[in-house]
C-alpha cells in the first residue's frame, strides 16, 4: 500500500451536500438491442438486463432546482432478492449525463453519495452545476451515472412507524433503559418489514452492489469506472470484492472500515479522532488570538465541564446567565462530536466558553434517529453489545481511550440503532476471482465518520492500493474548497487510473 501524504489545510472544512455529488458513467452504445447479463459472481445463471430506454427526467420539488437539461432518466429492473433471480423484481431509478466530447470519451462513472440514504441520482441530474458538479474536464471524458440505491428516493423510499423513533431511548442509563431500547428498536424493524414486505431485508451493500453491476450490464459496458463517497466506499469494496474484472478504476473518497469492526472498535476509533480534533483545537487556541479561550488549557476546560456534568452542576447557558436546564455528559459528548467535527474552531471556543461561564449560546445537536442507517448498516456491521452490562464496560473503555470527549456521538448513534434490530447481520460475500486495477483510497487524518483506521485497512484489503490523505478535520475530501487537492487527485486517477 503506497501512503501520499498533503500538508495541513486552514480553511473550514464540511461536508459537501449529499443532494450533488460524484458520478456514474454510462455507454455510448446504449441502443444495442437485445438483452445485457448481470453475472452471479458464484458461477450460478446470469440474470437477464435489459438494455436502458432514457426518457426525459422528472422535476424538482420546489425549492430544489429542476435538473439539468442534458440529464435523462430510466429505471433498471432488478430482483428483490439476487438469492432468487427469478423472483419479484424491484425498479431502480438511474440517471446519466453523458460525455460533452464524445471523440475523447473515456467511458461510464458510476458513483454512490453515501448516507446511506442518499439519492444517488442527484450525482447525474447535476454533473454539470457550477458549484457543486464535476470539473468540465472529466464532464468532457466521461458519462456521469447516478442511482438512487433501492429504498431510498425514486428506487422506493423505506417506509416504517417512524413515530417509534420518538420512544427508543437516545442513551439508556440502565438496564431497563437498555431493553426498552432494543425492544423499540425490534418494534421499529418489524414496522419495516410490515411497510415494506421483503425488500426491508434486501438493503444491504451487497445487494446494492449486485444492482450496479446490472445497471452496468444495462448500459451495455464491459467495465465501470466508480467513485464513492463515504458509505459509498462500502459499496465500491463489495462490488471489488463480487466484480473485479467489472472495475477499469475505483476510486474511495472518506473510506468505510471493510472489516466488520464490532461496536467497540468502531465507537472507539470515531471517538479518538474526536478527541484528536480536541487537542487540535487546544493547538489552534494557543496561537490564534481569535479563540475565545486564548491562553487557557482547553483540555482543563473540558474535563472541569465533564466534572460539573458528572456532578448535576452543568447547565444550558443563556443570555445574561445559567439556566435551569442541566446538562448531562452524554450531551456534552453529543456537543463536542459535531462541534469538533465539523471543524470551525472560533465558533467551538466561543461555545465551550459559553458552557463553562454559562453565558452565551450553545447549539446543540440531538442524537440521530434516522431509519435507512438501521435498515442498512445493520445487516453490513456486526454491532451487537450482549447486555446493559456490557455496554457499560465498552463506554469506560473508550471514554478511556478518549478521555477529552469520552464518545463520538455519531457513532454511538449507529451502534445503539442497531440493538435488537430484528434482521440479522449479513455474510459478506467471498471474493470473486479476477484481477483489479490500482485503488485510491482518500481520506482526512481526522474524520469523525470515517476514522483514518478504518481508510487504511480499506486501502490495505486491496492487492495494490495508493492512499492519499490530507492533514485536515472533516469529512468528504472530493469538493471545492479547503480540500480541492484532493478532488484534483481523485479526478487525475479516474482520468488514468495506471499513472
């Protein structure tokens, strides 16, 4: 594995908008007739495609922007459950933005926003917009495809009783907290299948994977190029892993672990880096005369906040005073995740000086309670926790681990969701024999929803992989902006992915 590494980056960083992003390409030849083939990577029977009929895309809901003119629609036909080729089938909504020079196109660009939940589509019904599209240059060489992966917006958006999410306990306390929590979440899950039939069950990056490379056989495409972001890295490992010789490149923006790390790895990977960007800011303070907390200890700061928390003595701020409102330590872990993550360092001084005065502003950021990570990562990760008391020693040990934040909200969102979820993890799938190109593996040195860990055992699982990383804190490196490096990077390996 080659490691390139970039200097620090000043400028903010934030996650780009999921609704444009990266996309996929398609084929100039589309209209060949007949019908295309999606492989089974077993060796069991192909699955007949058929060939992609574009038609004009639907509209925007105000205040979104109707997409662009040179953007058209269909849907791919796919089965609900690829155990079961022959069984119902499922419509997966793509769109594509097809190479402005055709004389040097290059071929398709396949592409996943992440989320998971968001609708891929957006990363072709806008390739071309100004500021938040691809370069002309690869919009010049390369068909843009996007899809929206099967529950989520045009491809059937998952349907539950989301008015459970407003019982299940955010950060159970006890033990019976903890079992009406994974109670819920089973309540939650059935509500799902019930809504939704089998497909609840059939939303994992496997069976996502299996879409692509239909859509691929649709399009008529010996191989793909794929660019993911995120979660979207997920997929672009297990089709590498169902599909390599489909690959010409794969490019993997803010890395997922391919591991199964179990929940406490992953709750304490995703909180050192918070706890990182934490002694970031206490470095950042002691230079900068703009830190609200200039010459303070910041670290001192936040563990006399933990302390008073600790002690029921910490409260919401406001205006000319304290309020009445307390503030546990769960919710001050909650605030630093995102106010740390999200990397605006004056307004995160500001904010912990409010706490620690008790005048001034806060905002705060509740826990998610979102459906299509539980439908989704739950059956890809293995986030199990046995009992209430075993929960509790996984939370000493990384508050330990990370003594400054104790825990990364956001992952401890994802793990807590997926107790007494109902359907099972699921087996990732064996490896399919074939050769892969070289991989990029992209990812900041202090991410809090994909820990630089879990980038390296992603480029790491690759027979040949380059990671390029950059000395910044945030999340999604392929944007304009602070980390444009990378997009430039990104864009130059997808271009000539041998170098």
């Amino acid at each position: 594995m080659k490691t390139i590494m970039r200097a620090s980056v000043t400028a903010t960083t934030r996650r780009r908008t999921l609704s444009v992003l990266l996309a996929l390409s398609a084929s100039a030849s589309l209209a060949v007739p007949g019908t295309a083939a999606a492989q089974q990577p077993s060796g069991a029977a192909a699955v007949p495609v058929r060939p992609i009929s574009w038609g004009t895309c639907p509209k925007s809901e105000p205040p979104y922007p109707d997409p662009s003119p040179n953007a058209r629609c269909a849907t791919v036909e796919v089965p609900l459950d690829w155990s079961k080729p022959n069984g119902p089938k499922i419509g997966i909504f793509v769109a594509r933005h097809r190479a402005t020079d055709p004389a040097r196109r290059i071929g398709v660009l396949m592409s996943n926003p992440g989320g998971p939940g968001a609708p891929g589509s957006d990363d072709a019904l806008y390739a071309d917009d100004p500021y938040s599209g691809y370069d002309p240059a690869m919009l010049r060489r390369f068909d843009m495809i996007g899809f929206d992966p099967r529950g989520i917006g045009r491809s059937r958006n998952a349907e539950c009783d989301e008015t459970i999410l407003g019982s299940i306990p955010a950060r159970p306390r006890d033990a019976a907290e903890f079992e009406r929590m994974r109670a819920q979440n089973a309540r939650l899950a059935e509500s799902c299948l019930q809504r939704m039939g089998p497909l609840a069950a059939h939303l994992d990056g496997e069976s996502v994977a299996r879409d692509m490379d239909a859509i691929r056989a649709a399009l008529g495409e010996r191989q793909i190029s794929f660019v993911g972001h995120s979660y979207g890295t997920f997929l672009g490992e297990r089709y590498a892993r169902l599909f390599p010789d489909r690959l010409r490149a794969l490019a993997l923006d803010s890395a997922m672990d391919p591991d199964r790390p179990d929940a406490e790895r992953y709750l304490k990977e995703g909180s050192l880096t918070i706890d990182s960007a934490l002694k970031r800011l206490a470095a950042w303070c002691e230079k900068d005369a703009a830190c609200a907390l200039k010459g303070e200890d910041v670290s001192a700061v936040t563990a006399s906040l933990f302390a008073r928390a600790d002690a029921g003595r910490l409260h919401e701020p406001g205006p000319s005073g304290p309020t009445r409102v307390k503030v546990d330590a769960d919710r001050l872990s909650d605030f630093l995740t995102f106010a740390l993550g999200r990397w605006n360092p004056e307004s995160a001084a500001e904010q912990l000086a409010a706490l620690r005065t008790g005048k001034g502003e806060v905002r705060w950021t509740s826990p998610e309670a979102n459906l299509v990570p539980r439908l989704v990562l739950c059956r890809d990760y293995d986030f199990r926790i046995r009992d209430y008391a075993h929960y509790r020693a996984i939370r000493e040990r990384v508050a330990k681990a990370a003594p400054g934040v104790r825990h990364n909200a956001q992952s401890l969102d994802t793990v807590l969701g997926c107790q007494g979820w109902t359907m099972p993890p699921k087996p990732a799938p064996a490896r399919a024999k074939g050769g892969l190109p070289p991989v990029l593996v992209a990812n900041a040195t202090h991410d809090l929803a994909t820990p630089l860990p879990g980038a390296k055992r992603m480029a790491r699982s690759f027979p040949k992989a380059t990671l390029f990383t950059m000395d910044v804190v945030g999340h999604w490196l392929y944007r304009r902006g602070g980390t444009e490096e990378a997009m430039r990077v990104i864009d130059a390996y997808l271009t000539d992915p041998k170098g």
